[in-house]
C-alpha cells in the first residue's frame, strides 16, 4: 500500500492531481484544503496518501497533512461514506468545521455539504463524536493558487459542479464571492462561495 508519495506535479485540478514519481505519473484525489496547498506545475510535492482497493480499480487519496488524512479515516468508517465521498466532505467544509460540527452535534451544519444527508450526519455524530474530541482545533494554513480571475472563476464553478452543488446556486455564490474581491486566486474564490453555500 502506498502511505506516502513525494514528486513532480505535473498535472493539478481542483479534485485530482497528477504526480510523477520514479517516472510514472500518479493520478491522486485530493480535497480542496490540500489543493490550496499545491504550488505551481512543476514544483515538488509531498502527499500523506490513502490507498484505497477495490475490485475494479485502485485509487490513491492524498493529503498535505497527516492529521486530513486521519480525520478523512474516520469519516469514511462512517457508514454510507465512502472513499470519493469522504473528498466531498472535506472538500465542502474545513476539516476545523467539520470536527466542530461533529463534536457540537450540528446536523444542519453538516447537511449543508452536497451528498450528506440527515441521516448520514446524524450517524457521523454518533460514531466519531467521541472519537473526534482528541482532535485539536487549530487553524490550517493554505498557500494561494495563482490564476487570472477568469480563469480561476471556471475552475471554482467546475470544482463545486463536482462536490454535487447546481449550477444555479454554485453561479450565485461565485458570482457574490468574485464581486466581493479584488483577488484573483482560486482558493480565495472558492473558499468565499462555499461559505455562502454552506449558510444555504
């Protein structure tokens, strides 16, 4: 199994990168709070990595922390979370808000995130709040995507298309986020829409 992997990125969106290693490039899913991370194409990176088998295929899971990795672990020995879904997951929320919501018992907060339901929140609080109060809250830092505002707005609304956000609704909060900033980074814009998503 791999549990690691460092090298060349040679191919980055907002769900899945690709890492060339030993001369073979690695297709990796990853959650937004660690593609806010990558640096440019070419620069050297450095992935915890979850190895997930199945019988028709083996995908590899990659996080810039060792602690994403372990939160993402126990959210997918929730029942009705799987792999793919475990990426929504931290990708629709920090992982700070989702110990939060978790440990505080917010259903509502969690059924915000596109594919969670009542009854899958209700079920992450019952089976990790305990196991997340060990779980300290602290702030993570992101290192900004450079891109043209243009640019950056098409990759936001892509990104969201794929967390299972409408196109309606991912186009009215992107278009609130971008008026609402100078920036052009992709990270400052998606981070901005999804907090106005997440407030419904």
């Amino acid at each position: 199994m791999i549990g690691h992997l460092s090298g060349k990125l040679i191919e980055k969106q907002p769900s899945r990168i690709i890492i060339e290693a030993g001369g073979v490039g690695y297709e990796v899913f990853v959650p937004l709070s660690t593609f806010y991370t990558l640096g440019e194409i070419g620069s050297h990176v450095e992935l915890k990595i979850y190895t997930s088998v199945r019988e028709d295929a083996i995908q590899l899971f990659g996080f810039s922390t060792a602690r994403d990795r372990e939160l993402y672990l126990k959210l997918i020995s929730v029942q009705g979370i799987g792999a793919r879904s475990g990426i929504s997951l931290l990708s629709g929320m920090s992982s700070d808000e989702i110990i939060s919501a978790i440990t505080s018992g917010d259903i509502a907060r969690l059924t915000t995130i596109p594919g969670v339901g009542k009854k899958t929140a209700e079920r992450m609080i019952v089976e990790l709040r305990d196991k997340l109060s060990s779980f300290a809250v602290v702030p993570i830092d992101g290192q900004p995507i450079t891109s043209d505002k243009s640019s950056a707005y098409d990759d936001a609304l892509s990104a969201l298309l794929n967390l299972g956000y409408q196109k309606q609704a991912a186009e009215r909060a992107l278009k609130q986020a971008a008026a609402s900033t100078t920036d052009s980074d992709l990270s400052v814009i998606l981070r901005d829409a999804l907090r106005l998503l997440s407030k419904g």
